[in-house]
C-alpha cells in the first residue's frame, strides 16, 4: 500500500466531500513514512539528529491532523475528505479513505500523543531505529482509522504490530522479550480470526448483493446482504480480534507485561492510540457494518466490559508496581468503552468514542510521569517511594490533576465521558450501568491509595534528593494537562462534531435491527439459483 501512495501520489487528489484539493488523508500516513525514510538515511554517526527528524515530522503530522480538524464540517454526518481510487481491481480492493464525527477525534489524539511522545523519549542505544520505529507506528496508526477498505484496513492494523514488538523487545525494561513476544503471538492469534471474517464477508456480500467482488466497507454496510448466520459468525471473527487488542477480559493478560517492559514513549503510545485500534474497530466494523449480529451479541459484549471495569480496578488495587497499576487500570477504563459502544445509544456510544480520548491522554500523561519517576528513582516499586510532595510539589500537583482525571472527577475529562457512558448503558442496559457505576469507586480506591503512599509523608532514602519537575518537562506534559482540563469544562465542541455521525450510525443500527427478519443459507443460494435461472428478472 505504501508503494502504491508513493509511486502514484497523483492518482490519490481525489474530490473529497470538503472539495479539498489536497490530499490530506494520504498525508496523514506519507508524512511520517517520509520522515521513517530520512531516519534511515541519516549516517549512524549523526545521533544528534534523528530525535530532531522524528519530533519535526511528527509535529507536521499533528499539524495536518489540527487542519483536518479545523476543516472538517460538524454538520455532515458521512464520510469527509473521501479518497477512493481503485488499487488492486481485479480482487475489489481500492485506496478507500474517510473521515467522520468518529473517527475525527482519534486521528487529531493521534497527532497530538506521537509528538509529546516522542518528546518524552530516552534512548540509552541505537536511536535511529527506534525513532524510525515511531514513525512507521505513527503511520500504520494514521491509516487504521481512516481506512474504508477491509483490506486497507487490515493491512495498517498489522503494520502497527511490527514497530511496537520491536519497541518493547529492544528499548524496553526486565523480561522485555518475553513480553514483546507475548503482545505479538496475542495480536496475530486475533488477526488470523480478522482475515478469515474479511475474506469471508467480501464473498459471501458477492453472492448475497450478485455484484462484484469488494471489500469497500461503506458498499458492504450499506447493501446488507448476508445471511443472518453469516453475519453472527463473522462479527464473531472480528470481535476476537479487537477484543485481544482493547484487551478486554479474559484476553487481556499481554497488557499489564508489555505496559510494565515497554519504554516510556511505547507505554504512552500502546495506551493512547493502540487500545483504541480495537475499540475503534467495535464501532466501525461491528455496529456500522454488522448491526444486527452487533445487537445479537450486545448482552455478552457488555457482560465482559462490565467484568473488565470491576476485575480491572480490583487487580490494580493489588499491584506493588506503579506502572503496572496503570496499566491494570487501562483494563478498566477500556471496559467503559464497551459498555457505552453495545449500549447502542446515542449517549452512549458518544460516551465511548470520548472516552477514547480522554483515556488516551490522562493515561498517556499518566505513563509519562510514571517514567520520569522511574528516571530519577530507578524503581516503579511503590513501597520504595514515599514524600515526593514535599521535595517536588510542582510534580505532584500535575500527578494529582492527572489522576483525578483518571478517577473521573467533575470539571476534569474523564468525568464527562464516563458520565455519557454510564447514562447511555442505564438507558440500554440499566442492569449493566448499576454493576459498572461501582467501577468508579473502585477507581478512586486504587489511585488515591496509590497517590497516598508515592507522594504523602515524610521522604526517606533516595526519596528526599528527588528532582523537581523541569521547565522542559513541564513545556511536554502540558498540551495533556490542558487539554484534560478542557474537555473537562467544555466538552462541546467535540461532542457537537461528533453526534451527528453517532446519531447517524444508532438510526442505522435501528433501521437494520427493527426491520429484520432472518434470513438463512439455504434461501440466499435459492435467490441466488433463481437469478442464474431468470426467474428474477421483471
């Protein structure tokens, strides 16, 4: 795929539905491969210069994705800033790109996270590839939440693999192999079910619709035309997928080992924007391309978020490591999300999608402050930490601002996503939005207990020569602190650019569901039999 964007980029200046000229999506992945490209020319030698590439290209990046932004229509529910030029014809396959309400908010995180990350990065050995592995990571990511074709979509899905394995493996802490190794036999155990579903959606959508052969999703959504089996059996193939790479629960246990081993900038990145991948997933590819097997499996899609949200909490209650008690809590946050998508309400799933967001950065900021504190300490262990406000309460203040986030206080970010989460479950699912509303307050049990022991009382040891926050840190950890602010107090805009694609997505869900009626094998081959015989025409 990217040979093809590079060796005909012209053939991508598609009309788009904004009327933009220039192609902006395409962009969004070019930019960072181009930037991967020149890493990877720079002499060896020159070490001073490969952080400066990867921070210039992905501040490029996160500028294109602000345009993208300001650009964008909040009135229009389809698709936006369309790209779709065929790619491989004879198998169906086309470079088929867009943005909607959302999906806008994931790719503009995206662009926001990779810089900060990236900022935030310590490299101890061998700097170009690992600032070149960021960059390919921040591509594949890019792509997977425009993508509009199911093989485009599959083929970035994947590409993300590649970069995190190789980040954790080689720049990461303790068993860091094994943990790499786990997170990547763990996501293609999942991909393996995604194909065969992809494969097996694009015929069976042939014989079912009599067209041609396609994996262009909006085509496929659009036209409805598999058996009701087919379509449980591949939701099926596909909830496999995403639900290893949310994690939800019982596939979850790659999470707490890659979070604990990977580097700072791969915490970061793998909590903000790659959960998201199967989360984001769940929208697109089950409740817009598959509804009524999405509202078939909606009961067991959120028995398991709920289990997640109460079994997450508890198990970072548990962890002596400050690091992995995030990554715990990362479960829980993450079965939040479930909950509010398979409430298949309009409150909901625009909980959901926010939820998306503000998890990305209050626990992205939250990975990078657990890593400064690893930097100056040398140790996660939270009994070996104690006093850090009294030495560093500028640290301390920001680490507060960062956790009551997480906990969902009122006028911080995470409030209003959860608030929209738990309102739109109690009105789709009333009994599953009073089992998880008591995941909030296991959530301020397992960080206000945490805080109290890193941060209260009198330093000892090592603990009493612990460095402030610098200037520099504090120029990165910033962006996150406002933005959590500001969707804290004024969720508006992102939910005013959102709603009309949810609303458009729950109307669809809706049509399908209440005016359906099963439709078996046996009758799609005998429509089938009796189109080859002519009986049909007229």
């Amino acid at each position: 795929m990217i040979a093809q964007l590079i060796s005909n980029p012209g053939g991508l200046l598609a009309a788009s539905s904004n009327g933009a000229a220039f192609p902006l999506l395409p962009a969004l992945v070019l930019v960072p491969v181009a930037g991967a490209v020149v890493i990877g020319l720079i002499p060896s030698r020159r070490t001073d210069l490969f952080k400066l590439v990867a921070v210039l290209t992905s501040v490029a990046t996160g500028a294109l994705s602000l345009y993208l932004l300001a650009e964008f229509d909040r009135s229009d529910p389809g698709f936006q800033f369309v790209v779709d030029r065929e790619w491989i014809g004879d198998l169906g396959i086309s470079m088929h790109l867009g943005v909607d309400g959302i999906s806008l908010f994931l790719i503009v995180m995206t662009g926001i996270i990779f810089p900060i990350a990236v900022l935030c990065a310590r490299v101890d050995h061998d700097p170009k590839p690992y600032y070149g592995w960021l960059m390919v990571l921040m591509a594949g990511s890019m792509g997977v939440f425009m993508a509009l074709d199911l093989v485009v979509f599959f083929a970035m899905f994947e590409v993300v693999l590649v970069p995190m394995y190789f980040l954790i493996g080689m720049w990461g802490h303790g068993d860091r192999v094994y943990s790499a190794l786990k997170f990547f036999l763990y996501t293609m155990f999942g991909s393996a079910f995604m194909l065969v579903a992809i494969v097996a959606l694009a015929v069976l959508h042939q014989r079912g619709a009599g067209g041609q052969l396609t994996f262009d999703l909006v085509q496929i959504a659009q036209d409805q035309a598999l058996s009701t089996a087919a379509a449980r059996w591949i939701f099926a193939g596909f909830a496999i997928a995403f639900a290893i790479k949310v994690p939800m629960f019982p596939v979850h246990t790659w999470l707490p080992d890659a979070h604990t081993e990977a580097p700072t900038a791969g915490s970061v990145i793998l909590a903000a924007v790659m959960l998201k991948l199967g989360t984001y997933g769940f929208v697109r590819f089950g409740l817009y391309l598959l509804p009524e097997a999405a509202h078939w499996a909606a009961p067991v899609m959120m028995t398991l978020g709920v289990i997640g949200i109460i079994y997450g909490a508890i198990a970072a209650a548990m962890q002596t490591d400050l690091k992995r008690l995030v990554a715990y809590s990362s479960v829980a946050h993450l079965g939040f999300i479930v909950l509010g998508t398979f409430s298949l309400t309009v409150q909901g799933i625009e909980g959901g999608v926010l939820q998306m967001v503000n998890h990305g950065l209050s626990t992205g900021a939250l990975f990078i402050l657990v890593g400064w504190i690893y930097e100056r300490r040398h140790t996660r262990a939270i009994a070996e930490l104690n006093g850090l406000q009294k030495v560093a309460p500028i640290f301390a203040a920001v680490f507060t601002v960062v956790m009551m986030s997480s906990i969902g206080l009122p006028g911080l970010n995470g409030f209003v996503g959860e608030y929209l989460t738990l309102v739109g479950a109690f009105a789709g699912a009333r009994w599953w939005g009073v089992v998880a509303a008591t995941g909030v307050i296991l959530a301020a049990l397992y960080l206000l207990w945490a805080y109290q022991r890193v941060f209260h009382g009198t330093p000892t040891g090592d603990n009493t020569t612990f460095r402030e926050m610098r200037f520099s840190e504090g120029l990165v950890i910033a962006p996150l602190v406002a933005l959590i602010v500001f969707l804290g107090v004024y969720p508006g805009p992102v939910l005013e650019r959102m709603e009309p694609s949810v609303r458009a997505l729950v109307e669809h869900v809706d049509r399908e569901v209440e005016g359906f009626t099963p439709v078996t094998v046996g009758e799609v081959r005998a429509a089938e039999a009796a189109g080859a015989n002519g009986e049909g025409e007229g």
